[in-house]
C-alpha cells in the first residue's frame, strides 16, 4: 500500500515539476530582486521588517494559490481525462489514489517553499551582510505556512471530490479568506448571545484557524513564537487536514467515473 | 474456473439537476466467460458495452447485481493484479515517457524493480514502439497511443484482458496488428474480453460473442455456429451469355454486367449450377459463398430488439 501511494505521490509531484508549477519561484526571485533597491533606501531595522513581511506574504500567497488551484485539479483532472481508469483498474484503492495526490501536491508546495525560503535568506544575507540568532525565527513562520497549505489542500480535494473545479475554487477561496478571520469571528461569538452565538461558534470551527497560522508580523519583529503554539498548530493543521482528506476519500469511494 | 461471470448487473443513471430523471444503462446483464477463450461483447454505440466493462472495472458501482471474475468478487483487490484494462481511446499523462508511464503502472501493479526493468522494453518491442520509450506521450500519435494502452493493460501479465474498443479510431495497419496482438495473447491462454462494434474484427477474433443492444442481452453465442447457422447460398460469376436462360430455372435473380452473369443459389443447386456451366460452356469467374456472416447475426438480434 506504502509503495502504491507513494508511487501515485510522486507522480503527481513529477507532473507538477514538469507542468511547470515551480517556475513561480523565478517569480519570487524577480521580486525580491525587485525590490531590493527599494528597500535599500529605508534605514536598516525596518529594511528587515519589510524583507520579511514581503517574503513570507509572497510564500504564503504563491503557496495558497498553487494550493488552491493544482488542488481542484488533481482529481477532476484524472476524471476528465480518464487518466484514472488505468490506475483505478489495478490493486489501488480510492483511498490510497486520494493520499498519494494529496501527499504529491504536499511534496510539490514542500520544495516550493524550500527554495523560496533560501532565496529569501540568500537576500537577506545580502542586504543584511549578517544573519542574527533571531532569523532563525523566521523558519517557524515557514513551517506555520507549510501546515497552512497543508490545510489549503485538503480543502480543495474535499471540495474537488464532489464538485465542479470552478465552485471548488471559489469554496477553497473563501475557506480560506474565512479562515483568516477565524480569531475574529471566534471573538465574536464569545461576545454574541442565544442562537447568533451558536452559529459564529459552529462556523468559527467548521473554518480552518489560519490566523492562529500566520505568524509573520511577530516573526518580522522578532517576537518570540512559544513551543505551545508550535505544537498546538502542528496538532491542529494534521487533524484538521486528516478531517478533510477522509471526506474526500469518504465522498470519492461512492463516486461513479463518468 | 470462469473466467468472468456477471450476475444481473443493472446500472441506472440519474440525469439532470432540478427536475431528475432514470436513464437506464444496463438491464439486468447475465454473462459468462470461460478461461482462455476470445469474448467479443458486440452492440451499436450506446449499448452498454463500455457501461458494463466500467462496472467489471470498479469504476463505477451496480444499480443491482455483481460479478466474479477468476471466481472472486470482482470488487476484491486482489482481484485486479490478475486483470488487464484498455480503456476506450485511452489517454495517459502526456507529461510522461512510454518507459515512465509503464514503470509507474508496473508499480501499482505490484511487480518489482527487476521485473519492471526486464518487461517493459521487452513490452515496448512487441508493441512496436522500441526506439520511442523516452519520447513524452504528448507527441504520440493516436496509434501509438493505443500501443502505449495494450502494452499498460498486459503489462502485469493478467490472466483476463478487458479491452473496450481496441481497434476504434485506428487505421487498417493499425487494427491488423491490434488484431495480431491479441491473438498472440489468446496463444498465451489469457482470456479476452473485449468489446467492439467492427464485426470483422469480432469474426476474425472471438470464439464467442455477445450482442448487446439498448443496454440488454440480446444474444450469446460460438461464433463459428452463428455463422454456419445462417450459411447455405453461395455467389456465382461466370462469363458468357448462353448458360443465362437455363440459369433461371436454378436461380430466380441474374444480373448482368456487360460480359458478366452474377446470380446466387441455394447450396442444395450449386453443384447442378456448376454443371450447368459446364454444359453451356460459360467460363466460370468465381463461386463464394454468402451469407452466414456474424453480421446477419447482429442485425438479426438487433432487429428482434427493435420489434
């Protein structure tokens, strides 16, 4: 089973590669390289502030859109084009097809962010001719924003799994704007009473938690990220990532191939 | 052993949104298929062939009914490491090489990295694609990709092949080595199941067939029975005007082509036409019979459909 759902993941990561995915990286390179003259003019403190917040908003934006879109495909994709039914006519289970795509795009957003994340330290080092104990910091946020993709995919294949690509998007979208409210709309429904409390409280967690995700401005201004946070969004992202994949699986082991 | 043995599979769609409506697939299909034998699964389009190869498949799920194949349920795992599919005009990830897309298949099939490496270029050679395994599949001609598609489905040596329109959409070399391909594989005693609606092909290929139209059964049958069922007159074309009027009281219809004299008559009379022939000095051109052929079988069955 192990190997069949590796097979599968890698195979989704070599289509990936190959379809071009990772040339974003090129586009993150050119805006940092961009934007360096620019931040090269503002003093040395907030110089860093800025490099980090650009990059990592710039990560944590390539990565969600990749995410989102590669996500709706990778099942409607095989349906569509009938690639499935020679890999469904073996001993592979639904189950397993579903984790090995899951794990592939998994794969592909880790490389991804990998490279970008030294690209981002290579500018870094560059304007800052120095790296400090703080910066290390920094690699928690990158890995908040590996579990926020996490996240991100399992959303689009739950959605994929039932629905149209187009309305997987815009339910993977929204998922995930919601989902950077969700501290807020938790706030709310401690504040709200009767049945409104209800509801915000059921909807603050149905949504994914990614504001608990997104530590960047912390980071940027080297706040400390507590090991609690750490283990309760690793914990948090591989639950709520392990809901939805079992969704998918449990919505495309019913499925008729057209 | 059977081979494959369907028990009243019935598959019923649902269509539309608001307003939803039954749209039937397949009626209660009962069929069986012994080990080691060529099984044509014959019908017009939309009769329900590919409806019934998805459902042996698992890629879609019976309204009503199951299946065994190699004795077990068809829905077993296990089952499908000892199953070959070809999909109707099959489309693989053009993204990948020949070598890469039947490494990757031979890997959820189950076979190790030494089998791999010693079947799939052997594989290649017989599907006649040896100087192409590392050119991407996007390049691939419709034919080859059909190559690329018998090569995935035998790769795992499965005792039973399904094949759903092996021959469609290619050309006349083309279909003759499909045609070859699986000969070789019923020499190898593998089963074939496979469905198509050329009927030459089915003729030349099957031991048996099964005429499905409207998504029902409406016939199964030994191919060379069917055919000699239905046999019994034979075409004459001789050359010489003199034998016509005496041909008449053997044969009711004569047409006449130039030089030429073309008639048909019952088995019973095609030694006294021969003699006849001979008598009036006409030069025969060529005695064949006619008739008998798989297709009067199929637009039998499909006219009893109908009525």
């Amino acid at each position: 089973m192990t190997r069949r759902i590796g097979a599968i993941a890698f195979n989704t990561f070599r289509e990936a590669v190959r379809d071009r995915v990772l040339y974003n990286i090129v586009f993150f390179v050119l805006l940092l390289v961009a934007s360096a003259p620019l931040l090269g003019k503002i003093s040395a403190g907030v110089q860093r502030v800025l490099l980090v917040n650009l990059s990592l908003s710039a990560i944590s934006i390539f990565g969600v859109i990749i995410s989102i879109f590669v996500g709706i495909s990778l099942v409607s994709k095989e349906i569509e084009r009938r690639t499935l039914y020679p890999v469904l006519s073996r001993p592979v289970g639904r189950g397993e097809f579903i984790l090995g795509k899951y794990m592939g795009l998994a794969a592909t957003l880790i490389v991804n962010t990998v490279a970008m994340s030294v690209g981002f330290y290579l500018a870094m080092f560059i304007m800052m001719r120095q790296f400090t104990g703080a910066d290390a910091n920094i690699l928690i946020a990158v890995y908040f924003l590996l579990l926020e993709f996490l996240v991100v995919i399992g959303l689009a294949l739950l959605f994929s799994s039932f629905s149209t690509p187009l309305l997987s998007a815009i339910f993977a979208l929204s998922m995930f704007v919601a989902g950077t409210f969700a501290a807020d709309l938790r706030e709310f429904a401690r504040m709200a009473h009767g049945p409104q409390r209800w509801l915000a409280s059921s909807i603050s967690y149905l949504i994914p938690n990614l504001a608990s995700l997104n530590v960047i401005t912390r980071v940027s201004h080297d706040q400390f990220i507590s090991a609690a946070l750490v283990g309760y969004n690793s914990l948090y992202a591989m639950l709520y990532s392990a809901v939805t994949v079992c969704g998918a699986i449990l919505i495309f082991s019913r499925k008729d191939l057209k | 052993m059977l081979a494959v043995e369907i028990l009243g599979f019935e598959k019923t769609y649902t269509t539309g949104f608001w307003r939803k409506q039954q749209k039937i697939g397949l009626k209660s299909l009962h069929l069986e298929v012994q080990q080691g034998e060529v099984f044509g699964f014959l019908g017009p389009n939309g009769a329900g062939k590919t409806t019934t190869l998805k459902l042996l498949m698992g890629l879609i799920f019976p309204t009503a009914g199951h299946a065994r194949i190699l004795g077990k349920d068809w829905r077993d795992p296990a089952v499908r490491a000892g199953v070959g599919f070809l999909p109707e005009q099959p489309y693989f990830y053009d993204h990948l090489t020949p070598l890469e897309l039947l490494d990757y298949y031979g890997t959820l099939s189950g076979l190790s990295l030494p089998d791999r490496r010693a079947r799939i270029p052997k594989l290649l050679e017989r599907v006649g694609l040896a100087g192409q395994g590392r050119v991407q599949l996007r390049k691939f001609s419709k034919g080859m990709l059909q190559r690329v598609g018998i090569a995935q489905a035998v790769l795992h040596e499965p005792a039973v092949v399904f094949l759903d329109e092996p021959m469609s959409g290619l050309d006349p070399v083309g279909r003759r080595e499909v045609r070859d391909f699986i000969q070789s594989l019923k020499r190898e005693g593998k089963t074939i199941f496979f469905s198509t609606h050329i009927l030459s092909d089915a003729e030349a290929l099957c031991d048996r067939v099964a005429v499905l139209s409207g998504g029902e059964l409406r016939g199964v049958g030994v191919v060379s029975e069917l055919t000699s069922e239905n046999r019994g007159r034979f075409e004459l074309i001789w050359q010489g005007s003199a034998a016509l009027q005496p041909m008449k009281t053997l044969a009711a219809d004569c047409h006449v082509a130039g030089e030429y004299v073309r008639t048909t008559v019952e088995e019973a009379r095609l030694q006294d036409a021969l003699d006849l022939l001979k008598t009036q000095h006409a030069k025969l051109i060529s005695v064949n019979p006619v008739g008998g052929s798989l297709e009067d079988y199929f637009l039998e069955k499909l006219g009893e459909a109908r009525r």
